[in-house]
C-alpha cells in the first residue's frame, strides 16, 4: 500500500473544517491522533493527499480502472460526456444529469414527466462554474476537471435503485451501508459483512422493515474488495438490479465526515477498522 503524501495546510484552512465538526458533534476533533471514523474522515480531507484518488473520484475517468479490475459489465454505460449540453436531449428516457467532479449534483429525467431543458442546463452550468472542493475542504475534487455526463437511469425507471455502500478497510468490507427511497423518505440501515443488521442509525433514520440482501452480494463484496485494495480506508457504491450488479462510484470522504452515529460509540468503532491499518493492528483478530 503506497504511503499516502502528507500535507501540511495553513493553520487558518483548518479552522471552517474544524467548527463545522464542532458544530455537529459537540466536541473539537482530535486530528492530531485521530481514532473516531469522523474524526479519520476529517484528518484525510485536511492532511492527506494521494495522487490516485482525483482519479478514483472523477465518475468519467474511474469507469477504465472499473472495467479494467471488474470487466465492462460492472460499469453503467456513458451516454455523453462534456461541456456543453446540446440545445436539447437526444437521449433516451429515464436518463440521469450529473456532475464528474462533485456529490449530490444530479438531474434524474424519467419518461413522461415534464422538463424544462434550459433550466436544467443553467443549472448544470453553474455546476462547472462554481468550485466544489473549497466548500468542505475537500482536496481531491480540486483536481478533477470539472465536466457533465449522462448515464441511463438503471432499475424499473420511476424508482431510485437500492444503493448499496461498502465500507472496506485494508481491502476487507467489514460493513455495508443501504441508503432506502433517497429521493422522497431516506432511510439508511447498517449491516456488517455476513448482512447481520447493526444497532445504529448513521445520520438518516433506520428503516424498521427486514431488508434482505442483495442476490449479488458476494460479487459485490468480492468486487468492493478489489477496488479498494490499495488504500487503508474506501467506500464502494455499487447497484444490483435485478441480480446484476453496477458500480456506482469511489467515495474517499464519506459525508465529508459531518455524517453522525448513533449511539456515539459506533463513531469510534467503525474508526478503530481503519486505525488498525494505521497502526498495523491485526483485523483479523476481531473477527
């Protein structure tokens, strides 16, 4: 596993990224010995930097090395990728707007519903124009180039596919977040690696129904694991529809480390995965 380069940030750059955790949790993060998941989160956006990961971020560029490691198959086709959006659609319906270089800038387009092309278009300019890194202090997207892509919207087309996070740790998923109706109702329930369903709610609320595992959750697993095996710590989103798994996307900075546990203590569980790769502590002993 490559050393990861330190960075060594004014102090003044630290100081929006630390109210911002003071704001959330309560409490000032320990960033000089860090052991909380929240707390690694924050000490990778502002001290750590790694020429692999503008990469593994960028949702154009990733899908070589995805198709590369996994086969083709894995990766949601592009339907068009640039700068500039034609003067309208050609694309088939439902289809999916969103942004290479940033979160939560997406535009969903499904059959039959109403668009105003150029709203959405201005929208997406502002996409471009606007810098995403500075907002959260979030290194790596200040090195992708900003641009648009359109994907088709994979799943039955009026409803969000199940989305499926693998937390992989040292190239081993240890847990697996499953965000719920993201769009109306989020839920997000937390399961380990066996799918056995844990005692905590991670920033959205629980959904109290059974979920049951997805009928490719072992090639998924096996695929998380593949992805991320380079690096101590990474988040794997990945889809199944209808038994066929996809790749979704790399996240290096799962909720830019604002996202809250409760109870509290599993903040510091899901850290303590990540401080054994630091601290080349034995993973294996826990299980």
């Amino acid at each position: 596993m490559p050393p990861v380069e330190p960075s060594r940030p004014h102090r003044a750059a630290t100081v929006l990224p630390r109210l911002l955790y003071l704001w959330r949790f309560g409490r000032w993060p320990d960033l000089a010995a860090p052991r909380r998941f929240s707390e690694l989160v924050t000490a990778r956006k502002l001290y750590e930097r790694d020429a692999r990961w503008p990469e593994l971020a960028d949702k154009v560029a990733v899908k070589a090395q995805v198709s590369a490691t996994l086969g083709a198959e894995w990766v949601i086709p592009t339907l068009w990728h640039g700068t500039a959006l034609p003067a309208s659609p050609p694309w088939p319906r439902p289809f999916v707007l969103k942004s290479s270089h940033a979160s939560q800038q997406t535009i969903f387009v499904r059959a039959g519903d109403p668009l105003d092309w150029r709203a959405t278009s201005r929208r997406a300019a502002r996409w471009l124009r606007r810098p995403y890194a500075p907002l959260l202090h979030e290194w790596l997207y200040s090195r992708i180039t900003p641009q648009l892509l359109v994907e088709p919207l994979i799943g039955c087309g009026r409803v969000l596919p199940v989305d499926y996070k693998f937390f992989v740790f040292g190239g081993r998923v240890e847990f697996v977040q499953v965000d719920l109706d993201r769009e109306h109702r989020h839920r997000r329930v937390m399961f380990d690696r066996a799918w056995r369903r844990l005692d905590c709610a991670f920033e959205f609320p629980p959904d109290a129904r059974a979920v049951a595992p997805p009928a490719s959750l072992a090639r998924m697993i096996a695929a998380a694991e593949a992805l991320a095996a380079p690096h101590d710590f990474a988040r794997v989103d990945l889809y199944d529809v209808g038994g066929r798994p996809y790749f979704g996307e790399f996240t290096l900075y799962p909720g830019s480390g604002l996202d809250r546990f409760r109870p509290r203590s599993w903040d510091l569980h899901f850290g303590s995965y990540w401080a054994d790769q630091r601290s080349g502590g034995d993973q294996a002993a826990r299980r």
